[in-house]
C-alpha cells in the first residue's frame, strides 16, 4: 500500500499529485481543511473536482464532485474510491470559504 498526498492553500486553483505508482489499482481519497491555526474546519461552501489520470499525458477524467462543506475529520460524504492504474490526481478547489488549507490523503494498493 501507498499513501500519496496533496496539500496547498484553499484558494481557487488546481493541485497535482506526485507521480503515481500505476501497479496500484484501487484508491481512496480523503480531504480535511484547516484555519490560520491548523485546526481542523468545516468549510463555509465550497467545491471540490477530484480527477484522476491514467498517464503521463495528463488527460484527466472526473471521479468525483464533493460540496467543500462535507468534507472533514467527521465527513458526512463517501469517500471517492477508482480503480485502474493511475498515474496522477489532481484536485480543483473552487469557491471554499472559511479555511486556510487543506490536506488530501490518497491511499492505494
């Protein structure tokens, strides 16, 4: 098993995985905000796009739209799972209000 992880500011913008290990064929994902003080939050609102690449030509495919405000420690959503080789994530914020970061956790086998 793998654990890949993504972390970066909750301002709008797209965020890439490092390379993939494309042996793994089953992921899942899980993302958590924090404030100024690195506490975990609920975000006010919010969108997140996770997408998902099967190569290195970085031509991405959705797996996945969760409303920012269900995500967290206690997330009320499913987890994303895919499977397939996958050789990069990426994870588009758009509209988060109420936190300063976040960390998107990805294990894979």
């Amino acid at each position: 098993m793998s654990i890949y992880d993504i972390h970066g500011s909750a301002n709008d913008g797209e965020y890439l995985s490092e390379p993939m290990n494309i042996n793994e064929e089953r992921h899942y994902l899980s993302i958590v905000f924090f404030d100024s003080a690195s506490q975990a939050v609920t975000p006010g609102s919010g969108s997140i796009l996770i997408e998902a690449c099967e190569t290195n030509a970085y031509q991405y495919g959705e797996v996945a739209t969760i409303t920012a405000t269900e995500a967290g420690l206690d997330s009320t959503y499913n987890r994303p799972a895919f499977s397939g080789p996958i050789f990069s994530v990426r994870i588009t914020l758009t509209g988060v209000t109420g936190a300063n970061n976040f960390s998107c956790r990805i294990g894979a086998w």
